[in-house]
C-alpha cells in the first residue's frame, strides 16, 4: 500500500482545486471587412489578413468599392473577392477553421451576401452578372452540406448584393467552400461576398 506525506496530500489536493479554465461560450459575429483597410491608389484586390473574425479566410482577396460602380456592398465600403486566377491557381474561396491562427473548432454558418461580376484588363470586377453559387460545407463529423442560389443583379449600375440565408444544416463546421459550378461563370466570374454572419465555437 502506498502512503503519501501529508505535505504531498496538501499538494494534490491544491491541484485539485485549481479550476480549470472553461472555453469561451459560442460567440456570433459580422464579418463584414469595414475595418479593413483596402484602398490603393491603383484599383486591384488586395491580399486578405488571416485570421480574420476569429476564420481563417483562404483563398479570398479583399475590395475597397467605394469609387466602383459594378456592385453595392452589403455593408460599405468593403467586401471580399476571388477573381479567376486566384481559384484557377490557389483555390476556391474556403471559411475553414484550420490554416491560421484561431481556437475555434467549429462554427455555424447563418448567412452571407453573395454577387458576381465580369473581370476587367485589371484584374478588378467591373460590370455586373448573373451566376450560380454552389456552397458546400463540411462538418465536424465529416459529412457534406450544399446550399445552391442563383444570383441576378437588380441592374446593370451598382446593384445590391443579395443575402444567402443557410439553413440549419450548415452548423457545427470546420469549412465551407464558395464556388461556380457553371464552367464558363467559373473561367468568367469574379465571386464577391460581404457581411458574413456565423457562430464560432470553441
């Protein structure tokens, strides 16, 4: 039979009381980029700070369209982008938990602002266009979500963005993937999102 001196039971009972510090209750954010700063002399998608909102956002580039006419933000002046050669090179826009620095192990995707435009000789979006979204998401579990939504612009002359509200399956996530699954609007199209809703989890 073991015996412990009273001085090493004193100190596993110390031990046994020291709380263990609880994770931070889920937290809902707007990621919404305003507090980016992506103004440039020269009109351009600018590199994207990860993390960001507690995500990490890969594949994504950031606009400042505050002089641009080709769409409204949801929320002014900024929002993010993934022209073609981006995702042609890199990859498709990703909201994951994995790749940068952030605690969070999962999150609950509620909504989002999507538009599409055509690309210009400088790399910035320039006019307004009709796509098709295809989101997919990925669960702790592993398993797939899809929410598909067609976007077309109001006019022809800065349009409103239009809001992807999720349904409640897309929680619990460690990614979620924004594509064009239409050939020619993924070889076309630059992706343009803003005002991102969700809850993360730690």
């Amino acid at each position: 039979m073991i015996s412990l001196s009273k001085s090493a039971v004193a100190s596993l009972l110390t031990l046994a009381a020291i709380p263990v510090a609880a994770a931070p209750a889920p937290q809902t954010i707007n990621a919404n980029f305003d507090d980016l700063d992506f103004r440039s002399p020269v009109p351009a998608l600018k590199s994207f700070p990860n993390p960001y909102k507690s995500l990490c956002y890969v594949n994504y580039l950031g606009s400042n369209n505050e002089a641009s006419t080709f769409v409204a933000p949801a929320s002014s002046p900024n929002l993010a982008a993934s022209d073609v050669t981006t995702r042609l090179t890199q990859g498709v826009p990703t909201l994951k938990t994995t790749g940068c620095d952030t605690n969070v192990k999962s999150f609950d995707l509620r909504s989002v602002f999507v538009s599409c435009a055509v690309i210009a000789a400088n790399a910035e979006a320039s006019a307004p266009v009709s796509c098709n979204y295809l989101l997919t998401g990925t669960t702790k579990s592993g398993n797939k979500v899809t929410k598909t939504f067609k976007y077309t612009p109001a006019s022809l002359v800065k349009p409103p963005m239009q809001k992807i509200d999720l349904p409640p399956s897309f929680k619990d996530l460690t990614s979620v993937e924004f594509t064009l699954p239409n050939k020619v609007e993924n070889v076309a199209d630059v992706i343009l999102t803003d005002s991102y809703t969700y809850t993360v989890k730690y």
